[in-house]
C-alpha cells in the first residue's frame, strides 16, 4: 500500500485502473489495521493524481465500503486521506467527502465513546472545515 501510494504520480491512468486499484481492493480487504490503512493512504493519492470519472466512482466505493466496515481508525484514515486529495480532486469527489463528513457529524457519541476517539473525530471534522474554508 504504500508503495503504491509513491508510485501513484508516475503510473498512467490505464495501470491504475487494470492494476493498481484491484491490488488495492485485496489489500483493503486485510484484517491487519496497518494493511488496512496502508491501502486507504494509497487510494487517497489515486484521488489526488487522476481524475478520470471511472477512477473517482472506484475510489467512491471503496472508500464507503471502508467507512461502512465500523471501524473507527479506517474511517478517520478515509476522512484524512479524502481531505488531502480535495484539492486536486473531481468535484463529485468533493461532493462524496461533504456527505461523509455530514455523515460523520451526525453519528451520535455515546457515553461508551472513549475521550479519543471523540478527540480524533473533533480534529478530523476540524481539518476538513479548515480545509475546504481555504480552498472555497
């Protein structure tokens, strides 16, 4: 994953459709957390670097599957990587992360939440605002 995620500038779209998002797909598909993350820093600089449509809805996907899982640190790793790429991104990349990111706001916090991930989603929420302020 993340020798993917360095390569990413130096591969041509057609390589990254037929090999690079498949092998990110079964690497996102690891139980290893670090495998995980791994794959979904990766698939954010994809979203930086193409903006082919087929890309994108690949991307799109996966990235919601991700967040979908229920794991907390996947989908602050999803949020983080989308918030990097939205720069350089498609719109209708952006218009995905403003739902996730309003999805995300609205999910309740329980008691059982623990101080940091209440933290971690505070500061994701924050950059994200931060960012898209800046940039529109």
């Amino acid at each position: 994953g993340k020798l993917l995620k360095v390569l990413m500038p130096h591969i041509d779209a057609k390589t990254v459709s037929t090999h690079a998002l498949p092998a990110l797909v079964t690497l996102g598909s690891e139980q290893d957390l670090d495998v995980k993350c791994a794959s979904i820093d990766a698939f954010g600089a994809v979203a930086q670097h193409f903006k082919n449509e087929m890309i994108v809805d690949k991307i799109r996907v996966q990235m919601g599957a991700f967040i979908e899982d229920g794991s907390h640190e996947a989908t602050i790793v999803v949020i983080h990587a989308l918030v990097v790429a939205v720069p350089h991104t498609t719109e209708s990349l952006r218009d995905y992360l403003l739902s996730k990111i309003a999805q995300l706001t609205t999910a309740p916090v329980t008691a059982s939440t623990n101080l940091k991930c209440r933290q971690e989603r505070a500061n994701i929420i924050l950059r994200f605002l931060t960012c898209t302020r800046c940039q529109y």
